[in-house]
C-alpha cells in the first residue's frame, strides 16, 4: 500500500508541513510496522517526520499502531519503574544501571528498556551483560528473571521487532527517526507503572506532558544526561511528576560537585564502579542517590 498521500502532508518542509490527525496518524505507522511500505517511502517518510518533528496527535496514532506489535509483560502488583535507555554515554559514564540498582534496593521493580548495541557509545545494555544482570531473550522467561530482585534489561528487539526495524535504518540513512522518539514512550508492562520519559530538545517537554496526560500515564518527565533517564555527576535537573487527573508535581534542580568515582567510561570499568558503589564499598554520587530518593519518595513507596 502506498503511502504517498500521507507524505504529500509531512513532506513539505519545516515550515510547509501539515500534522496527520490521530487516525491518519496510526494507519500509515500501522502500514508502516506490518512491512507494507516500500523502502523509497519508508525512507521519505522518515527524513520528512525528522524535518517537521511529531506532532502529538502524531505520536498518540503512532502509538496506538504499536500496541498491537508489543509484547507487553505481566509484573502482578510490585510497583514498577520502566527506564528508557536508547542513547548510552559518550562523554561520561553510563548511569542508567546504577540508578536501576538503587531503585531496585528501594523496593522497586526495574525495567531498563532499549537498545543493545551503538557504534559510538557505552549501552546499558553492555553494563548489564558485564554485570551479569538478567537480560530478556524472551517474553516467556519474564517471570523466572523476576524473581530475581535485580534489574532486568528488556531489548526493544524482545519487546518489539517491528519497531527495533524501524531504528535499524538508523544504520542506513544516518539519522534517528520517529520510531526512537517512540521506543523511549514504550511502557512495556501491563500495570500502571512509572516511566521516565527524558528529552534532550526544548521543543519535546510540552508535546510529552499532553501526549502523557491524553494517555492518562504515570511519567517523570525530565531532561536526560546525553540522551539517558538520569541525573549527570554534577546536576539533578527538574523532575515532574505527572499523573491521572491530579496535578503535577515538581521537584527543584539540584547541583553537586562530588569526586567522580568513574574514572573509565567503557562498559567493564562503569559496571565495576557501579557494583561497588551498589555493596556500599563507594559512596554513590549525590545526584544519583537523590535521584533515586526523589523518585522513591514522588512514587509513593517513602
């Protein structure tokens, strides 16, 4: 099926472009996510979405074209933190695993969901493999990792294939495209848990905050660390809490100025540090430890 009408809509520059409605929206990334569209259109329609961004009548019919191609997990009544970790670090240390193994010890259940593997930065995907955390290879091993009590890494791959194709042609064309905006949405459990949604681009924050409040979702929505759920070494950024029909709440930005004790950024130094700190051998950065604490506390678990 063509999808030609559609990107006569979203084709038309940064400042030409319409937005599709919801409906529009879900049946063009429903042909999309089924195969249905050749690669000169798929291609078109990734750079056009790159040129104009989403809108979130957009991104509510993308999603609602995704949900059937996900498989969603069953984690009974334990509250959940989902994490999404799609960029990994370049410039500092990978914290994503270590802010999981903290919200773990708070009482949490943490899903880390994202990618495996980047060219040119250290994924929370190869610190957990370096930890020897539990890694999903299948939905139908879920509840045995559970039990666990340790933070679990769900690849997007296991999660959805569909969707990990879309980012594939990342590989191809050079450039991110609507499907990464979308995997950092993903809530991959069937309970109400919270999820982190961080951005890095000021136009994200108002279009996520509506997009989180249509879908009536428990989010945190906050500015990343190179493109990570979590907090750098040195800033706390602003964290809202936004919920169903209640108002949002905000927790102020803090500042630091600890010792690093990361020393290395590569998977095995990170996972190393990450450990120890977890035993209590090394003291946890402040930021991070509030990090954890703010999030503990906002969830309702202190």
């Amino acid at each position: 099926m063509s999808i030609k009408s559609f990107l006569k809509v979203i084709g038309r520059g940064s400042k030409g472009a319409g937005d599709l409605d919801r409906n529009q929206a879900k049946e063009v990334f429903t042909q999309i996510l089924d195969g249905n569209v050749s690669d000169l259109e798929l291609g078109a329609f990734c750079i056009a979405m790159r040129i104009k961004g989403e809108s979130v009548s957009e991104l509510m019919g993308f999603m609602d074209a995704l949900q059937p191609h996900l498989n969603l997990l069953n984690l009974g009544t334990r509250p959940t933190i989902v994490l999404p970790s799609y960029n990994g670090a370049r410039k500092q240390a990978n914290l994503t695993p270590l802010l999981s193994g903290m919200l773990v010890s708070y009482g949490f259940t943490v899903l880390v969901q994202g990618v495996e593997k980047d060219q040119t930065r250290v994924t929370s995907h190869e610190i957990f493999k370096s930890l020897g955390w539990p890694i999903l290879k299948s939905k139908d091993e879920f509840g045995a990792l559970l039990a666990l009590n340790q933070p679990i890494f769900c690849p997007l791959n296991v999660i959805s294939p569909a969707l990990q194709k879309l980012l594939d042609i990342r590989e191809r064309i050079g450039l991110r495209n609507t499907g990464h905006v979308l995997a950092k949405l993903i809530n991959p459990t069937l309970q109400s848990s919270w999820q982190v949604s961080n951005y890095t681009h000021p136009e994200y924050p108002e279009k996520l905050r509506e997009f989180f409040q249509l879908r009536s979702a428990n989010a945190i929505l906050m500015r990343g660390s190179e493109g990570e759920p979590t907090a750098s070494l040195q800033r706390l950024p602003e964290m809202h809490f936004l919920l169903p029909n209640a108002n949002e709440m905000t927790t102020p930005e803090e500042r630091f100025e600890d010792l690093r004790p990361f020393l290395e950024i590569d998977a095995i130094s990170t996972a190393s540090v990450t450990e120890q700190i977890l035993s209590g051998q090394v003291k946890c950065p402040s930021s991070i430890l509030r990090q954890a604490i703010q999030i503990s506390t906002m969830a309702g678990l202190h």
